[in-house]
C-alpha cells in the first residue's frame, strides 16, 4: 500500500513538473547567470555574482513566476493541448485543476515575497508580470498579432529584470537582446503552425489560421532575414570573442530552417522547425561563456 502511495506521489510530481516545464525554468535561470556574469557585470567578480543575495532573489522570483505562468497557462488551455499534445496532456492531467490553482496562488506569493527582499521596486514589477501573464493566458493569446507579441515580451521579460538590476545600457547588449527576441517571435509563429488543430477547436484567432499557413511562411521568412542583421552585426562590429562560431553556426541553422520551411506541411516538420529554433536559444545561452575564454577561465579558477 506504502509503495503504491508512493508511486502516485512520484507520479504527480512528475506531472507537476511537466505542468511548470522545469527544464525550461532551469535554462532561464542558468541563463540569468551567465548574463549577469559574462555581458551585464563582466568586472565583477564572480563570487560576487553567484553570492548577490538580491540577484538570487530576483532570480528566484522569476522562477516561481514562469513556473506559475505555465501553470495558469496550462489550465486554459487544458482542452487545446488535448488536441495538439495528447501524451503530454494525459499526463499533466494526473494533477486536478484545483491542485495546479493552489500551487499557482502559492507561487506567486512566494515570488512577490521574494521579491520584497529586493526592493518596492521589485514588487511592483513582479505583480505586473504576474498580472500579464494570467492576462495573456485567460484573454490576449486569442487575439490576432497580440498573442504572439505579448507571449514573446514574457519570454524575455526575466532578462529585462537583470538588466535593470545592473543598468548597463551598451548597445551590444541591445543587439544581443534583438536576436534573442526575433528567435522567440519565430518560435511563437511556429507553435501556432503546429497547433492549428486545437487552435481552430478552440476559436483562437491566429496567423496560420486567419491568413493561412503560405502567409505564415512568408512572415517567419521576412523574420529570418531580419535576424541576419543583428548576427551580421555582432560578428563584424562589436568584438563577442569565440561566440562568433555561435552566430556562424545560428547562420547555418536558420539557412537550413528557411529550406525546411519551405517544404513543411506536416505537423512533425513544424516540430521539427520549433526544435531548430529552440536549439539556437538554448545553445546561445551556454555560448556565452565564449566571449572571453580566457576571462572565464581566469574567474572560475
């Protein structure tokens, strides 16, 4: 009986995690680091850094934030992803609706708690991204152009706290920021493209489903095009080390996304488009740590 009781609970944390995505929540945070460490606070030292109890709060705070994000925004979208993601849904489904309420008020208390070690300032901000997200999910997602924005502005949103934590205005980290966002815009526009089912069950007013998907196409095609000028720039104007391979290799990778596109009319090759551009977000992340090898290497040991 022990051992049964046991086997659910592992079972419900796992759905709960899938609920949160926390493998999404661990790279925003490994993220947040390495920016803080390698472009907005590069002559600090680390242990500064990775000791700075208001960074670790307001890090913190973002966590239970986007993990209550994905929460709320699971609860709306319950029906919809029982069409686009079956598996996935039957899963997150283990946990109630009422529980995935409870831990999602519990959440953001804990971040505007976090959240007030920092400053008012942070409180404030905090409550606000947690009043968009609930809006964008109960409302804005099925508006036309709006969803897609507002849902790419939440994404970076975490990195705009960091930047204003250390108030460094360079340019460079503007252009940075540019790439980061037109890879997530390009993110969005794709998922929409492989949740047109559900999307249309659900009477969502998206791209794909207004304009058609060769329109849908033709904007992922205009935004990959316009994310060559910020790599075009990074490599020859501003001086990113090694992380120039990085912006060589995303070349390579959105030169090959627009061929895929081209041709894609399954679902599977939109999955396939989304994992592309996923893998230039996670992998931009960790290439950070090459802009200055020798400076990492000098800090951590």
């Amino acid at each position: 009986m022990a051992a049964l009781m046991n086997k659910r609970f592992l079972l419900k944390l796992l759905s709960l995690f899938s609920v949160v995505r926390g493998y999404n929540i661990l790279i925003v945070i490994i993220a947040q680091y390495l920016t803080s460490a390698f472009i907005l606070a590069p002559e600090l030292p680390l242990r500064d850094i990775l000791f700075d109890d208001n960074l670790f709060f307001l890090i913190l705070s973002t966590a239970t934030v986007i993990a209550s994000g994905y929460i709320i925004n699971n609860f709306y979208d319950s029906e919809k992803d029982l069409i686009n993601r079956p598996k996935k849904t039957m899963l997150d489904r283990v946990v109630s609706q009422r529980t995935k309420l409870s831990v999602y008020f519990i959440l953001n208390f804990a971040a505007i708690f976090f959240a007030s070690y920092v400053s008012f300032r942070a409180v404030v901000f905090f409550s606000l991204y947690i009043f968009v997200i609930w809006f964008y999910s109960h409302r804005l997602k099925k508006i036309l152009f709006v969803g897609n924005l507002v849902a790419s502005i939440l994404s970076i949103t975490p990195f705009f706290a960091i930047f204003i934590y250390y108030k460094n205005f360079e340019t460079v980290i503007f252009i940075h920021a540019t790439f980061l966002y037109l890879m997530i815009v390009m993110r969005e526009l794709v998922k929409d493209l492989e949740n047109m089912p559900g999307d249309m069950a659900q009477n969502y007013r998206t791209i794909p489903l207004v304009y058609g998907e060769k329109w849908s196409k033709f904007f992922l095609a205009i935004l990959t095009f316009l994310a060559l000028i910020p790599i075009l720039l990074l490599t020859t104007t501003f001086e990113t080390g090694y992380m120039d391979y990085y912006f060589y290799v995303s070349f390579f990778f959105l030169t090959l996304f627009l061929l895929i596109l081209y041709f894609s009319k399954a679902k599977w090759q939109y999955l396939l488009l989304h994992n592309i551009l996923k893998l230039i977000i996670v992998v931009g992340v960790f290439s950070i740590l090459l802009i200055d090898m020798d400076e990492v290497l000098n800090r951590v040991f």
